[in-house]
C-alpha cells in the first residue's frame, strides 16, 4: 500500500465517538468506512505519486 492513505485509529475512535454522542431514540443499523483512496468496486487502491 506503498503511496496510499489509509484510515488511522484516529480516524475509527471519531466515528465510535460520533456513534456514541447520538440521541438514544437513534438506531445505526449499518455503518462502513473506507478511506477515499480506495474503490468500492473491485476495491482498487489509488496510489500517491
């Protein structure tokens, strides 16, 4: 993954975070990241350089 820009664990503990901040009637069913570096279809990599 030479060039790419993955997601930190900083990045994750945000969105545990932001998860954790919502109102109690709100219900998150389903919730994927992915850093923009990469693809959804075929999950390519996008390089620096």
């Amino acid at each position: 993954y030479t060039g790419a820009n993955p997601m930190t664990a900083e990045d994750i503990a945000e969105q545990i975070f932001w998860v954790a901040s919502l109102p109690p009637h709100l219900n998150i069913n389903r919730l994927e990241l992915m850093p923009v570096s990469q693809s959804f279809a075929g999950f390519q990599v996008a390089r620096e350089g």
